[in-house]
C-alpha cells in the first residue's frame, strides 16, 4: 500500500511559507511537494476555510499564512486535509462469519484504535510553531542562511 504523504509535505511547506516573508504561488508549493499546483490549490483551499492561510491573485498574489503558528497542531492540519487514514493495516473482512477471524479483528481493531488515538494525541500536542522552532535550531547549529536565502527546491 502506498504511503500517504501529503501531512508531511503539507507542514514542510508551510514551514517554508512561515519563513518566507511573502506571498508563494500554488506552482511554487507543488515544485516543493513534488506534484501538480491544481492538488495544492485544492489542498490550500481546505486550509484557507479553515482560516490557517489566505490566497491573493493577480501579480504579486499567492499563498501567506493566516494564523498564529503557535496555536495550530498537527491535528489541525490533519484534520484540515481531511483526516486521511493514519494505518495501512486492517481487518481482512469487516464482517467474517468464521468465529476465528472474528476474534482476530477484535483484538486488532482494539489494537489499531489504541495506536491511533495515541497518535491523534500526540498530533494535539505538536504545535506548528513548535515544529518552525526546531527548524531553527537546526539551522543555527549549521552555517546556513533562512528558507528565504536557500535553495532548497522549488519552495525557497
């Protein structure tokens, strides 16, 4: 099963908008995240209704962060993105009639969804701005200018 990505691409280029001090194109955020600006035009559009971005058109215009990076959690963005599922594993059948595949989903749908709340928690605790925070002291451990003065792909 293919691996869902998008939370993870979707809070690095956020992080990238928080430090670039302007507005960054739909086609600059799909260079970033390696796919096409109509996919990251629909995936800013849920966070924009959900008040974490704004858009601008015409020259100049594209995509600035509109919230407090401090108050936004990974559940946030997760569940702006539409809560994609978080396990690749499951059940074989929802409904077995075999007593014994019954029992085997009881104990691993227990299991799956002890493992997800944990990570939902966990996802309520991270905070944005936790996560730009760590960022920089990453970079300030290195010799390396801001997002703003890096190249790195196609968000910078």
């Amino acid at each position: 099963m293919r691996r869902d990505s998008r939370l993870s691409g979707l809070l690095h280029v956020l992080l990238h908008m928080a430090d670039t001090h302007e507005p960054v194109t739909s086609e600059r955020l799909a260079g970033a995240m390696q796919t096409n600006a109509v996919v990251i035009r629909r995936i800013m559009a849920g966070l924009r209704e959900q008040g974490f971005v704004r858009s601008a058109k015409g020259h100049g215009g594209g995509w600035t962060l509109a919230c407090d990076l401090d108050k936004v959690t990974l559940l946030d963005i997760y569940e702006a993105l539409g809560r994609p599922a978080l396990l690749a594993m499951g059940n074989r059948t929802e409904a077995p009639g075999c007593l014994v595949e019954q029992a085997v989903n009881a104990a691993l749908s227990d299991a799956f969804d002890t493992a997800e709340a944990a990570l939902l928690a966990r996802f309520g605790q991270v905070t944005l701005g936790a996560l730009a925070a760590d960022f920089r002291t990453r970079l300030a451990g290195r010799n390396l200018p801001s997002l703003e003065q890096q190249d790195h792909g196609a968000a910078s």
